[in-house]
C-alpha cells in the first residue's frame, strides 16, 4: 500500500492532522483528505510538498 | 515502492509530464519533481491533487 501521512505547515512547525491518507483533492474550495478507511477530512489548505519516500504530504494553510 | 506519475491539468485535460516520482517540493517559487533515478525537473505549477492509489500527482498552471 502507498499511504501518506499528512501534516500541516504552521509557521514552519509542521503538525501531523491524518494518518494512512491516500486522497487529497480540492473539494469546495478546501482540500478533501481521504484516508484508507474511507475516513474523511476537510481542511483550509493548499498541498505544498510531496515526499513519497517518506510517506509525507505536506500542506500549508492558504496566505 | 511508492511512486507517482506526475500529470499537468491543462484545462481539463491531463498530461503526464514525469514517471516514477518520488518528491514534489517548491524550489524557487516553482515545482521541482524529482524521480526515483534521482532525474529532476522544475516546473511552473502547483499541487492541485494526489491519488495515491492510482500513483498519480495532478498539477495546475498558475491561474
């Protein structure tokens, strides 16, 4: 399986919000965070950063 | 491994610019996609989605 966890940019400090996430796409003008139990999240934010090899997706709320 | 193909959404229609990527970061106010030979390429883009089950990476110009 290929999930991510994905955190959240806060002035640098980075906050995890979701674990085992293999969706992220825009969703009324937010981001929809898909995980593997078909969980969901909806969050104010812009994805900044991929790193598949950590299994990392970083997001950063909107300026 | 877990990898994605990297796609650009030009109006709807998607093109795939990169194989096997592994990194997506903002460099120099642009995109830089890195592979899993370690080959990179920067673009003028941003993250617009990431569907990890499907191993792909869907970015968008700027508006």
């Amino acid at each position: 399986m290929c999930e991510a966890a994905v955190y959240i940019d806060r002035g640098g400090e980075l906050e995890k919000i979701m674990d085992d996430v293999v969706e992220v796409r825009p969703e009324e003008g937010k981001l929809l965070l898909v995980d593997v139990f078909g969980e969901q999240k909806l969050v104010s934010a812009r994805i900044a950063e991929v790193e598949l090899l950590d299994h990392r997706i970083v997001l950063r709320e909107p300026e």
